[in-house]
DNA sequence: GAGCACTGC
C-alpha cells in the first residue's frame, strides 16, 4: 500500500468503465475516513444533512429550487433520498437526477442502492447509453444522463412519469444541460405539479433561479396552489479541506518552464504529498513529464525522487494504469494532466495543485464552419475548481502561475457555455423533433450567435431534413432526429438503405462516431502505417474501416488479432456496441438490412450525407492542395488518412482539424457528378458550375 | 509526413 494513503481512509478502486479506460473512482465523502459507522450514522454526517427539512420545505412550495453545494456537501447521494422519504416517489411515480458523465451516473446510483440497502436496478436504477439499469415497475429513483433525459423527451415530451427532476453539475454548463434545462423551463408551464432542482457548484445560481422565473398568472386560476412561481435559493457548505491560494508576482510568460520549477520547489520545501498538474495538451504534457524525469535522473538537487507521469484522455489503457499504481517508498508522484482531472477522474493523495491558468477549449466558426481548438484562459469557477482539488485528503496548497491582480481583475467569473462554442446542428434537429419550431426565440440559457443557428438551420435544409418553413420533412426529417449521430452520418445510414448498402453504412457510421481504431502511440508510427496498409483501399478511409471490421469479425473479433494489427481493441468493442444500438433504430424506421459490398454504392451514401464537405484538388497543386467546393477554403488530406499522398481529385471528409493548416481527416474519393446527382438543389444554388477542369 | 481539451445519444 502507498505510504501516502491516510491511515484507515477506504483504498482507491480502479473500475473498469467497459470504454476502453480504466477510470479513478474516488470514494465517496461519506463513506471514507472514521472506520465503520452505520449508513445511517454517515448520511447524518453530510453537510446536507441539516437542510433536509428546509430543501423539503422549498421543492414543496417552490416549482423550481436552485441549490448550491460546494464538492462533498451530499447533495447527489441524498436529495434523491430526502425525497423519496417525503414521499415524492409515491404513486408510481419517479424521481430522477441526471449528470453529465456516464461514469458518474453509475457511481453515484450504486451508492444510493447501497445506503438504501436495496438491489440496484431495482428501487434505484440508472439509464446511460447503451446500459438501462432500470425496472419500470420497481424503480423509485432514477439516475440518468442529460443526454438519455432528451433522448426520453421525445417519446414522452412531458416527461410526465417524473414528479421531482434533479439537474446535477448545472455550473458545468454541457449543450445537453442547457437544452435540458431550456426545455424544462417549457415543460414546467404544462405541468405545474413538477418540480425540479438546478443543483450547481458556484454561485451562478441567481442567474439559474432568475431564469426559472415565471411570470404571475393573472387571467386564469385553473388550479388552486399554494405552489410559488419564484424560485428558491439554497446554498449549502462542503466538506472539503483548507486550501492555501500562492499566486506569482510577476506574469510567465512559460508556464511550462515555470510549472516544472513549481513542481521542483514544491518537492524541495513541502511535506510529502502528491503534486497535480494542471497544463493544456497532450505536447506541452509529455515535454514536462520528460523535463522533471530527466532532470530527477541526473540527480538534480531539487528532483530527487520525484517522479512524473502524464494523464490525457488518448493514453492507452497501459499508460492509464500506470497513473493509479502505489507510489515506491520514499518518492513522490507528479500526475501533469489536462482537464481531464478537473471534473472528469478525482485523484486522491494529492495535496498540491499547479495551474496553469489554461486550457484547450473548443471554439465554432460558423462562416467557415470549422471548430477548433484553442488554448485559452480558463475562468475563475475553473481556478477555484482546480485549487480543490488540493483538498480532498487533508489541507492542501494550490500555486497558481499567474498573478493574483490577473485573478481578481482579468479573468472572468464564468466560461462561455458549450453551446456558445459549439456547432449545433445535432442540437437544432432535437429541438425540432420536440416540436421547438422558432429555434431562434427558444428560451436558451444562453442563446448561441443567431449566424450559428442560421448555419445549422442551412445545414439541415440542404440535408433535406428541414422544409420551406425549417418543419421536419417526413419521413426524413423525423427519421434522422431518431438516429443518434450527427445528422451527416444518419443521412448516410438513409441514403444507403436504397442504395442497397445498409449493413455497411451502418459500420461506417459506427466507426466514425468513436476516436480512433487505431492504437495511439509515439514510437510505433512505422508499425502502425504498416498495419494500416494491409487494409487500405484506394477509395479512402470509409472503404478501410469496412476492410478492418470485416476482418475483425472473421478473427472471431481477436484482442490477440487487433493487438497483432495495431487496432485498438477497446474502440471495436465500442464500434460494436454503436453499431448494433444503429442497427436496432434502423430497423425500427424500416431500413432494410442489406449488403451489396459495392463500394460504389458505399461511396454515393456517404457523400448523400457529406455533399457539403466535397473538395476539389487544385489543378496545379503539387503539394496536395485541395479547395472546399463550398467556400473555396484551403484544406489537406491529414497524414493519417490512407488517402494521403494519392490524391484523388474529388473527395468528400468528415472532419476538419485545424493547426498551422487545415487537415481533413476520415475522406473518401467521390465522382463529382454524384454531387448534383444526390444535392441537386445545394449545387445549383451554391456553386453554379464547380466541374470546370 | 502530423497530431488529437472533455463529454454525450
């Protein structure tokens, strides 16, 4: 066991998330730390314990209660309880909290059926993709994800088998939360029984309960309540440790330099205890990891026994394994990660946090209609949420590589929500499909730029999946809000079921939902363009992907066969599972599975779905230059793709990722004639006559 | 010949 576990406090468990990666799951706040307590005797000690009475109170006489709870308050494990308890889950009818990540879901519903001593999937189940963890006679307590809570509205768009709704981790502020809640918002009006509980971190809440607020029905009085329309504010205490704030006094301009030396001081004047670091990528990561491990090699003064070790979502399962192992006697671990361990996996042990007051964060441009990654400043909800992370074992000590006047007065107090950021495209056709026909005048939290709403809209059209009036199509539209992709891929899936190739449409469309099949790794990139070659076909990656699945399949889908072909064995376990939850949709819209293994038919649905992205090789280019036929913008085949290097004269991508230029990665050859074939109406319009040669 | 913050249905 690690010397840094405190004595008695309950080990780490390592689960496996059936994802590919092998998550850190804290325990819980409750159940760590005094030796054996009865259940009962630990929910009593949760700060949230002594506001059950006052939160009954509120979700009784309030529509919509706003709650504030800082980490480890208990607000998750027993709000739900206190509810039930009080009788919310009576008559059949269910109470429900959802969060953003599946991980947590799972772990948060067994800790409920664990403290309630009954079996999970019974009283209290969970809904995540592709797992429903529920009995729709037994179930009183239901956790889920916000996406599953969407995915429900549109079989039931009251959702009126929930009397309470709980909408946890509402500061993080996913496009799924803010549909989620938006939608809520109109629900509450038809329903005004329902009552529902916006739990957040920060105090973001006065904007959240001003949001819920509803005006006085004056006219009608249809049902006599004593039920007020304004929304209740609850703030409840954690149950973290002291956490000592250091600031620089004069701006970096290296934060990685300088994180490595706060690392190296760190080691060299504190008590033991384990450092995390917060940088922005998998680049500036790994050059630390290699700066402080070198340096602890050569015996430098102020690094010995230290070790580093990186932690981002693309490590494989080894290297993910490698972060949770027990640290040696007498040495001291140094985890340098992105984001990743600032909401998604809670380390224990760690006692000093450094951040470096950046992150990558995705950014939309809807003239271009390209996201991209950018580093950038994080907010002040960020920092503090980093500096917590210090406090979890005992009173820890955050360093922050900027200055404590840039804090105060520079940074701001919130991020911009995701769906500012984002392209919304997949979130327009939901809201379509839940019948929200003014997409611009929805009430959104935050309303997105109208320039990205009209571009999703455009998108949608041309797609035909929207008519004259931006209304579903039938059967298209509706059909396509059913599949759960992005609409490019569902028109594929649609388009192939004429063209005879269902079954391999279905694949693809499996295959480009997931990262990578391909393992990941530095050292072995001449390994892996080997591999790739044994199933490349000149008609591009679309084609590869049908060659490596067949094969998969007929190595009786081999870990030893992916490990031998540089696949990562992990994605075509998910590969799988996304395919048959596709094939199960596709057959309830009354797509034919078939399979006609010509690749010409393969090719033509997937640019039915990706006509807008079609490309052009300039005439002259010797470098690979291609021209967007839409916008005439510069792009390149990425390295990675099997198609690089050959060139082919008209392909269509999937996606676009930008660095110094821009790389188009997932393209398949195309014959441009299928282009007017497929789109008649966008190539007339937008590009009169684009097959001058 | 190059590079992938993080989720989710």
């Amino acid at each position: 066991m690690s010397q840094f576990w405190k004595p008695g406090a309950e080990k780490p468990r390592i689960l496996d998330d059936e994802e590919g990666g092998v998550l850190f799951l804290s325990s819980s706040a409750s159940s760590s730390g005094y030796g054996y307590v009865s259940i009962e005797k630990q929910r009593q000690r949760l700060p949230v314990y002594k506001y059950r009475t006052a939160i009954l109170y509120l979700v009784e006489h309030h529509a919509t209660t706003v709650i504030v709870g800082e980490t480890g308050s208990g607000k998750t494990t027993q709000i739900p309880q206190y509810l039930k308890e009080a009788g919310w889950a009576d008559g059949g009818r269910i109470i429900a909290c959802t969060q953003p990540r599946r991980l947590a879901v799972q772990a948060v519903a067994s800790r409920v059926a664990e403290e309630m001593e009954v079996k999970l999937g019974e009283e209290v189940g969970y809904t995540i993709r592709f797992e429903d963890v529920t009995d729709a006679n037994k179930t009183r307590i239901k956790f889920l994800t916000d996406g599953v809570l969407l995915r429900e509205m549109m079989d039931d768009p009251l959702l009126t088998k929930y009397s309470v709704i709980m909408v946890d981790e509402a500061h993080e502020r996913s496009v799924s939360t803010d549909i989620v809640l938006g939608l809520l918002k109109k629900i509450q009006k038809c329903r005004p029984e329902l009552r529902l509980i916006v739990a957040s971190a920060t105090i973001e809440a006065k904007a959240m309960a001003a949001f819920f607020q509803t005006r006085k029905r004056r006219t009608t009085k249809l049902v006599e309540s004593t039920t007020s329309e304004e929304s209740a504010i609850l703030s409840v205490e954690g149950r973290g440790y002291n956490v000592e704030i250091h600031y620089v006094e004069e701006p970096v301009s290296d934060y990685l330099q300088a994180a490595v030396s706060t690392v190296q001081l760190i080691h060299n004047k504190e008590p033991y205890g384990d450092i995390l670091v917060f940088l922005t990528g998998q680049d500036d990561i790994d050059a630390a990891v290699k700066l402080i491990n070198e340096e602890a090699r050569n015996g430098g003064k102020n690094s010995s026994g230290l070790f580093a070790l990186p932690l981002y979502s693309g490590l494989s399962r080894a290297e993910q394994e490698l972060i949770f192992s027990p640290t040696p006697r007498g040495k001291r671990k140094v985890v340098i990660s992105t984001n990743i361990a600032e909401t998604s996996l809670t380390l224990e042990g760690i006692v000093y946090v450094v951040d470096s007051g950046f992150s990558k964060q995705r950014f939309y441009n809807p003239i271009s209609d390209i996201e991209n990654l950018i580093v950038s400043p994080i907010s002040k909800a960020s920092a503090r949420q980093r500096a917590g992370r210090a406090g979890r074992v005992r009173p820890g000590k955050c360093y922050r590589l900027y200055t404590e006047e840039y804090f105060l007065k520079e940074m701001s107090a919130q991020g911009i929500p995701e769906i500012q950021r984002s392209n919304l495209v997949s979130s327009v056709i939901q809201l379509k499909a839940l019948g929200i026909d003014n997409i611009l005048g929805f009430n959104w939290l935050a309303a997105p730029s109208p320039e990205t709403m009209i571009r999703a809209l455009e998108v949608l059209y041309s797609l035909g999946v929207l008519d004259d009036d931006a209304k579903l199509t039938s059967p298209i539209g509706f059909q396509v809000a059913e599949i759960p992709l992005d609409p490019m891929i569902s028109k594929m899936i649609l388009a192939s079921n004429e063209l005879g190739c269902s079954e391999e449409a279905l694949t693809i469309a499996a295959v480009l939902s997931i990262q990578s099949i391909w393992v990941s790794g530095k050292g072995i990139q001449k390994e892996l363009d080997e591999a790739k070659l044994r199933f490349a076909a000149a008609e591009g990656d679309h084609v590869t992907f049908l060659n490596v699945y067949k094969a998969f399949l007929q190595s009786g889908k081999s870990s030893q066969w992916c490990y031998k072909n540089y696949i990562n064995y992990q994605s075509m376990k998910k590969v799988l599972e996304i395919r048959e939850q596709l094939r199960r949709i596709a057959q309830r819209l009354g797509i034919a599975l078939k399979s006609c293994g010509d690749m010409q038919a393969v090719r033509k649905a997937a640019t039915s779905g990706y006509f807008s992205n079609a490309c052009q090789l300039e005439a002259y280019s010797h470098n690979g230059m291609y021209k967007t036929v839409r916008t005439s913008q510069e792009v390149y085949i990425h390295p990675s793709s099997v198609l690089f290097r050959v060139n082919p004269k008209w392909i269509v991508y999937h996606s676009i990722v930008s660095t110094d230029r821009q790389y188009m990665r997932n393209v398949v050859s195309i014959d441009p004639s299928w282009l007017t074939e497929v789109a008649p109406h966008f190539y007339r319009q937008q590009a009169p006559n684009p097959f001058i040669h």
